[in-house]
C-alpha cells in the first residue's frame, strides 16, 4: 500500500478519536446553554463617581458677605462757612479803623468808627428833653388828680413825653450807625477803606470770613446723588496732602440747570484757621452700607435679555441664573448686591452651562486669588 494512502488514514482514525471524547463530555450541549447566560448576566450599575465624570464641571465658591460703603469721589474747593462784605451804615470821616487784613476777629469786636460829634449831642439833647417832659407828666398827673387841671393837659403831657422817647430813640439809632463790629467770629479779608477817608452810606469798609468750620464744595452727578444725605460720611484729601475726616452738611434739593449735578457740602472743624478757604481738594463720599459680594470681573455674565448677573448653584448642583446689581469697582473685583444666603457662585465654566443644568461643582481652593 502507497505511504501516503497510509497517512491519510491514520489522520482520520486520530479526528474520529477526538471527536468522541469531546461528545462523551458534554460540552458540546452545554455551548448554546453558556451563550444564554452570558447574555443575560446583568450590567454593573454606574457609581456616582461615573455619573460626576459624565457632567459639566464648573468651579464654585462659597460668597462672604460683607458690609459694603459705595465710595463717590469727585473734585472740589474749600470754603469759607460765612462771609459777608461789611459796610459803612452812615457817611462820615473814619475815625477808627483798628482791623487788618488777615487779622483774626471775635464777634463784637470795633471795625470801624465814623467821626460824627453831632449825633452824639444829638442824644444828648434827647435825653435831656425826655427828662423835662417826664417832669411836666408827672406834675400834670398829680394837678389832674387834685382837679387842678383837666384831662386834656394830661393827656398833651403824655404824648409829648412819648415824642420825647422816639426823638431819643432815634437819636441814638443814628450815633449807633456811626460804629460798625463784627457779626461773628472769623478772619478779616480785606479792608478796601482807610483811616481818615471818607466814606458814604453802603461803602464797604471790610470782608469778614468765617473759617471754623471750613466747608468743602463740589457737586455730585445726577447718577449718584441718590446715595448722599446729610450726616454722610466724607473724606477729604487736600492739595497738600492732608486727610481730614467730615460729614455731609447740605445737599441741594434742585440741580444745577448748566450741568445737571448737585452741589453737596462737607463741613470740617478748623479751629486753628489753617485751612484756608479756595484750596483744590478731592472729596470721597460714602453711601450707606450695604450687604455684598465681591467676586471677580470675569464671574459676571448677562442672561438672554440682557440683565447683569451671575450663575450660581444651590444643594442640589443645578444651576441659576441671579441677577444682581453692581455697586462698585475695586482694584481687588467687583462688589455686588443681589446673591441670596446658601448659594455657591460659579467662577469658572459658568458661560458653558445653562439654567436648569445639573453640574459637578468643585469648590474654589480657598486663598486663591480673584484676579
């Protein structure tokens, strides 16, 4: 018999071998069996750790609430409380002129004195008149009593002794024009008379400035008067660098009709007058203070119609859209009002989400920098 008849049937008789043994084990019925179960084995379920990775991830930070003063600066110029231009009440010769210009002066003190010997003999006569009609009233009254004289002699005794009072009155009205003081405490600013010159009834004689307090004025813009009151806090930088600390004094109740601002004044105690009156000075106001956020520039967005706000989420991780009103602008971010107690506001990711959408928030580490 050929060699290679041979092989073939060896090879044949080695398949039929194996073939039976792997019938007589039964892993040829268990095949299909196996399939089903491997086809019904249940899926693991997804951890919440895979459902996290399978949302957006936006950074969130806890807000801190502070109390917060708006501060409106703007420029301005000292000025004097009071000042009024003293004139001579009478004409005449200045007989005294004891003011100089520069020169501190208390209320009541003598600015000037008009020479006028007339009017002082004037009173004088008056005087002497009101006490001769004075006698002939009290004798007529003692004459009517005893019927001596009639009621009509009383009567004329008793309306020229009243004329006898107004000619005085008038007379010393008159010598008292003749001296001029000062109607409060201050500096003199000018004296534009001098000793010896004569002067008519009007003619100023001498400025008088009142600088304790000194007044700041400037005017704040029709935006943001609605934040300044009387009693407001103030800061006031002077030109020479000086810091002085104020209050709102007065805020006008009508704008200016040129520039729609509001002129304000802020009082400042100078009781040794170094603060003189005309000097450029850059005035802080401070509105009330109110409860607010500071976050940075870039956590600010707009919603589809335009409102100011930001993006927050609360316990469940859901995203919000809160508007909120910007009250300042720091060097060190924003300051907002508007963000209630319990939310978390999105710094990072809040422009790639929308309202409603459930997020993985990571807190902020904290220290880390706004800007």
């Amino acid at each position: 018999m050929p060699d290679h008849i041979r092989y073939h049937r060896i090879a044949a008789l080695v398949v039929l071998i194996v073939a039976g043994a792997w019938v007589l084990t039964g892993q040829f019925s268990a095949v299909g069996s196996q399939e089903a179960q491997a086809a019904q084995k249940p899926t693991p379920a997804a951890t919440p750790s895979d459902a996290a990775r399978d949302l957006p991830t936006v950074a969130v930070i806890t807000p801190v609430y502070r109390a917060h003063s708006q501060a409106i600066t703007i420029s301005g110029a000292t000025a004097p409380d009071k000042a009024t231009a003293l004139a001579a009440r009478t004409s005449g010769i200045i007989e005294a002129l004891p003011v100089q210009k520069g020169a501190r002066i208390a209320r009541g003190a003598l600015v000037v004195r008009i020479e006028g010997p007339e009017f002082a003999a004037n009173v004088t006569t008056a005087e002497a008149l009101l006490a001769q009609r004075r006698h002939e009233l009290s004798v007529a009254e003692k004459l009517n009593k005893s019927g001596n004289t009639s009621d009509t002699a009383l009567t004329a005794a008793r309306s020229s002794m009243a004329a006898a009072e107004a000619q005085l009155s008038q007379a010393r009205a008159a010598a008292d024009r003749l001296t001029l003081v000062a109607p409060f405490n201050g500096v003199v600013g000018d004296v534009p008379v001098e000793l010896g010159e004569w002067v008519q009834t009007g003619t100023p004689v001498a400025r008088l400035l009142a600088l304790d307090p000194i007044v700041v004025k400037a005017e704040v813009s029709e935006t943001d008067i609605g934040l300044i009151h009387v009693g407001s806090k103030a800061e006031v930088r002077l030109i020479d660098g000086r810091r002085l600390q104020g209050k709102v004094r007065f805020v006008a109740a009508e704008a200016s009709s040129k520039t729609r601002t509001f002129p304000v004044e802020v009082a400042l105690p100078n009781p040794d007058g170094k603060i003189p009156a005309g000097m450029t000075a850059e005035l802080t106001l401070f509105a009330p203070a109110v409860q607010a956020v500071q976050v940075r520039r870039s956590v600010i967005t707009l919603s589809g119609d335009g409102t100011l706000g930001v993006r927050a989420v609360g316990s469940d991780d859901v995203v919000k859209f809160i508007p909120v009103k910007l009250i300042d602008d720091t060097p060190d971010g924003l300051i907002i009002t508007g963000v209630p107690q319990g939310l978390r506001v999105i710094v990072s990711g809040q422009d790639m989400v929308k309202d409603g959408a459930r997020v993985n928030a990571v807190a902020q580490p904290a220290g880390q920098p706004l800007e």
